[in-house]
C-alpha cells in the first residue's frame, strides 16, 4: 500500500498522541517518517513508540528539507501554527494544523493566502467533525426539513480546570503563552461546530471574565450573544469554573428543534412551521404539536484518526478532507470577535472585524503578560488540550 511520509512537528501531549495513533497501525496510509521537537525526552518517547530508526530533528527547517518526508502535522505552541504551515507549504509539503488555526486572524489570513499560491493538501485538526451526533446535526439543519434557524444556545461548561492545572506550566493562561483562555484552548472545537452547523453570525457581543475562578489573566467565563443574518440569534457560554458543567448544544427552527446533549441527539418535528401555526391558529393559548425522537447515526466516530486517515487520502487519492485548513479562520473569527467585544464593550461586526485592532490589543496584554515570552518561540511542543 502507498503511504504519505508524514513528519510530526511538536511531540507534546497531542503530539505524543498522534506518534502512538500511527505506531498502532490506526493510520495505514501514513508513515511515520520523522518527528521534531526541542526536548530530548520526548524524541526518545517517539523512537519507544514507532522504533529506535526513526529519523528525531530539533530544527523544523533541517526536517523539512531532510527529503524524508512529504507531509507535515503541525502540533507546535498556537502562536506558531501560521509560521510553521507557511514554511512547510514554501517547500511543496502537505500540511495538517492543530487547532486553533492561530491566535490572531491576522496571522491566519496570511497562511489561508500563502496556501493559495502552493499545490499542497492544508487540513487542520477538526476532529471533532467527525462526531456522528454533529453530523447528523448539520445534516438535518443543512436539509431545511425542519426551516430556518430561530435561536442556537450551546453551552458548554464542562471544561472544568483546577489552579493545579494552569500551575502546571507557566505558559499556560498567559497572554504571551497561549493567547487567550477557554476560548483558544478548551473551545476551538465548539465553535467551529457552532458555526460548521448553524453558519457564522452577523455580530457578536461578549462578557469575558478573566481570571474570575482562578489565579489567571486569561478568560475563565464566557458568555456571548450572536445574531444572524435572517435574524436569529444565538449564546454560547463556556467556562473552566463550572464543577458539574454541562455541555448541551440546542438549535430551534421553524418546525421543530434540536438538542445534542451526551451521546443523544433529540428532534421535535412539527408538519407545518411556527409562522404557520401562529397565523391560522384561533386558540389564544394554543400550541404546536410535536413528533419527538431520538435520532439515529451511523454511530461512527473517528476522531483524530478520521481527520489523518482522510489527510493521507486527499493527498494519495484526491478524496475531501475533513476541514480544508482555510475554514480555520472562521473558529478563530469568533473567538478573536468574542475577545475584541470584550476589549471594547462594543458589538463586533464579524465580517468587518478589524484585524489591526484585534492584534494591536492582543499585543498590549502580552506586553504585560506573566510570562515574558517570545511569542514565536521555536518548538516547544503542543500546549493545547485534547478534545
């Protein structure tokens, strides 16, 4: 069988992941052909995993022009997800991102431009697509058997994370380390789902509260409001203080809606839509009938092995991608939106966000971040959770 030779940039937590992902034979189109990384022990961890010949570097550059490989992960601090997929298209290689795409759109929208002047597969890691309960999801809602969407709410607070986890490095939570808080490193998922199911938003306005349950700068409480071209609206609330939390994602329309919460996902149906009831109705408290069921999918859920097994695909035999790359920016729009309402008290247009200002804000809270960090640091390894 054919295989991509794929080079791993970044063997942190899920680096080290996707090592372990093709070492177990979960990937047959990919072989491992060479991993990077700045720490010592975590080469030696991928040469236990995938065998002692295998090609280590410290240097992205020097794996990059080794000739072994053909395709590259990209699973490096959020800051450099741009910088390394730019110097990887450059050289005529495949690339597969992390999430998020970036910190700041600003950076993403050079990469979504350098990706358009170079023949080469960009994906980026929304595995997370691959949930059976959300395609199904954007299924139904992309049909319009059930009309036009009224409202969406998703709250999604079960990211819960004691001071013991943002203790753990001094990176994390910081402005100059990740960039942000639940929304660029618990979320990215959620809103690109949000948004891959239901559409962008016209504006956004957002409360953030930053270090509000834990000694952090960065946001920890989340709650933002959203309105749609066809009017619309939309929540979505996160948080890492919530202990339970809760992750329920709802959508209403026309003629019904629909809930994913766990592992079910709900359908009210209704024959006619609401506008119909309403106005041939002669029951001043009169009320809609609804088909209620549970939903059934296909029931697969691949997850990261989905995303790479469908990367070695699109390149060998031309078959789509999970996520093309350039869709990453759309995430990040809101996230990056959701911070500048946040940073203003304005509503954000996102269409028009101001890219400019985003960064230049951003840039003030780094300069006074905890940790004096380069923001472009070389390989650090992925500081991003698993989702």
């Amino acid at each position: 069988m054919k295989k991509i030779r794929l080079g791993i940039l970044g063997v942190g937590n899920i680096g080290r992941d996707h090592v372990k992902r093709i070492a177990d034979g979960k990937c047959p189109e990919i072989e491992l052909a060479a991993v990077c990384d700045l720490k010592p022990d975590r080469l030696a961890y991928a040469r236990e995993l995938a065998g002692e010949a295998l090609p280590v570097f410290t240097s992205a550059q020097e794996m990059m022009d080794s000739g072994l490989i053909d395709s590259v992960l990209v699973s490096v601090p959020h800051y450099d997800h741009p910088k390394f997929a730019m110097m990887a298209m450059e050289k005529g290689l495949h690339v597969l991102i992390e999430k998020p795409a970036g910190v700041y759109t600003k950076q993403v929208l050079e990469m979504n431009e350098c990706a358009k002047k170079h023949d080469v597969k960009f994906g980026i890691m929304m595995n997370q697509r691959t949930n059976c309960i959300y395609r199904k999801m954007r299924e139904i809602v992309q049909s319009g058997e059930l009309g036009e969407i009224r409202r969406t709410n998703w709250i999604i607070t079960n990211w819960y994370r004691p001071q013991a986890y943002y203790d753990s490095g001094d990176w994390r939570a910081t402005w100059s380390g990740e960039g942000g808080g639940v929304l660029l490193n618990q979320c990215p998922h959620n809103l690109d789902l949000w948004q891959w199911i239901c559409g962008m938003p016209k504006t956004v306005h957002a409360h953030l509260h930053y270090g509000k349950w834990h000694d952090i700068e960065v946001e920890d409480d989340v709650t933002a409001y959203v309105e749609y071209e066809n009017g619309a609206t939309g929540t979505f609330i996160t948080s890492t203080g919530d202990c339970p939390g809760t992750n329920r994602f709802e959508i209403t329309l026309d003629k019904g809606k629909l809930i994913a919460e766990g592992d079910t996902l709900t359908m009210w149906r209704s024959k006619i839509s609401e506008q119909e009831f309403s106005a041939t109705n002669t029951n001043p408290f009169g009320s809609m009938k609804f088909e209620v069921s549970k939903v059934e999918t296909d029931g697969e859920n691949p997850q990261h092995a989905g995303v790479m097994n469908a990367f070695a695909s699109a390149i060998l035999h031309g078959t789509p991608l999970v996520a093309e790359g350039a869709e990453g920016i759309r995430g990040l729009s809101l996230s990056n939106a959701m911070h500048l309402s946040s940073f203003t008290g304005n509503t954000v247009e996102i269409a028009t966000l101001d890219h400019e200002l985003f960064y230049e804000e951003l840039m003030k809270r780094v300069a006074t971040s905890r940790r004096k960090a380069n923001v472009t640091e070389a390989v650090a390894g992925d500081m991003s959770d698993t989702f």
